[in-house]
C-alpha cells in the first residue's frame, strides 16, 4: 500500500540554518517521511533535465497519509529553484530555516574549513577571507548566503507569505519543541511530536532524539566549534547585515533575535 510520493513539502534551506537538524526532528513524526539525502533536483541543471519520474524515484515509500520531505539548503540561494519547484507544485508547503545571518557566515567558513583541513588542503583564517584591503569583501559566497531579504525576495514572486513558514534556526537548537509543533501546524498535521522525543546531550551541547526506543544525535560534522574572530570584524559583518535585516524582517512581517 505505499509508493514513492513527490514531496507535498521541501525544507528549501538556509545551508547551516539547521536543516539537517529540522529534518530528523520532523522524521519523529509518523505522518512524516523523509529523502535520506539532499537531492539538488532544482538548482542543478545536470539533475533538473532528469525530469520529474528521476526525482520521484529518489524518494522514500509513503502511505497515503502520510507526507514526504526533502531538504536541499541550496534551494534558497539558487536563482532557478523558486520557478522550477512552483511549476512541478504551485500550491506545496515551504519549510525555511534561518539563524543569525553573522553566526551562519561563520558556520559555513567553519564547516569548509574542516572539509579543507581533512582533505589536506591549505585554509586561510577567517578574517583573511572576509576583509579584503581593509574592507568587508562583500562577495566572499557566505556573505552572499547570507542576505536572506534578496533570496527571499525571489521566492515571493512565486509564492505567498503564507505556503512559506520560517524557522528560527537559534530557537531550534536551543528549545526544539516549540518550533516543531509550529511546523505541525503549518503542515495540518496532528501533534505527535514531544518533549520525551528530546534530551539534553552535555558532551555534544545540543538535542539529541529519542524515538521508537532508539536514541540518536545529529552526526559529529554538526555543532562543531566555531573560530573565535575579532570582534571588529563581527561588528562590520552585524552593521553590514543591519539593513538587510531590517528589509527581511518587513517582507516576512516577522523580527528576529539577530544582531
């Protein structure tokens, strides 16, 4: 009685917002299924001309009652994901994630810094990347990430505010309840999501999960210390984000806890 459904909802992103995060945390809910990985369907060229019956192979088995989630962090970002995702399902449920737009610059230096340092290849420090002749370098791709009012405005050319629900990322990490049973709401699903599914992993400093008697935290790569940087640097980057913040938070009519 199950099949491979297209998702009827996509954690489009933010990278490093806590996507991975959210989804495994969804996935305690039995009215929930889940891709096991980012499938990159809408903002790779190379995988989008595969056509829709290729996506929907990579899906897991559903009952009708049931809904499936994908999550690509790189559909925020991508100039083509909003049009593709919107003509495949004009109607389907968006999950964002976001966190401190500084906090994720530096969650994505850190996460590529280590991926450099295992494959043995040179890394620069932070403050050598992100001030360039004095100056914030702007162009610096985490910096760009990180604008969340431009991304954000492409989506609601497709899209209402209302088939768009925003996580706080930094809420999530640090009480992850409250944020999910939100998400069942904005799905119409019924609650099932609990605070026995939680528990405080002291090693780790973060949630791990706790369901069908199995005991599980968010693999090593997540949550890994970031660099201590110079606090003018951090202050550019705050002032630099202050505006676009601002913007985003009056798209979204909604304010965030951010610097």
């Amino acid at each position: 009685g199950t099949s491979r459904q297209i998702p009827q909802t996509i954690i489009i992103g933010v990278r490093k917002g806590g996507t991975r995060a959210l989804l495994e945390m969804l996935d305690i809910h039995p009215n929930i299924v889940v891709a096991a990985t980012e499938v990159h369907f809408f903002d790779w060229d190379e995988n989008y001309v595969k056509g829709i019956d290729w996506y929907r192979n990579l899906m897991p088995f559903s009952y009708g009652n049931q809904i499936t989630i994908e999550k690509t962090p790189g559909y925020f970002t991508s100039p083509q994901a909003p049009g593709r995702i919107h003509e495949m399902n004009s109607s389907i449920k968006l999950l964002l994630i976001l966190r401190d737009p500084t906090e994720r610059v530096i969650s994505d230096y850190t996460q590529v810094y280590y991926n450099r340092v295992e494959s043995h290849k040179p890394v620069q420090l932070f403050e050598d990347i992100v001030i360039k002749n004095g100056v914030l370098n702007t162009k610096y791709k985490a910096i760009q990430r990180s604008l969340y009012d431009v991304h954000m405005e492409k989506w609601l050319k497709h899209f209402s505010l209302d088939q768009i629900h925003i996580v706080d990322g930094n809420t999530l990490i640090k009480d992850p309840l409250p944020e999910l049973q939100k998400v069942e709401r904005f799905l119409n699903l019924p609650s099932r999501i609990m605070s026995s599914n939680f528990y405080f992993n002291q090693t780790k400093g973060f949630y791990c999960i706790r369901s069908d008697g199995r005991e599980r935290c968010l693999h090593e790569s997540k949550g890994r210390p970031h660099p201590l940087v110079n606090s003018t640097v951090l202050e550019q980057l705050y002032s630099y984000f202050r505006e676009h913040n601002a913007k985003f938070y009056r798209m979204v009519n909604h304010s965030f806890d951010w610097h």
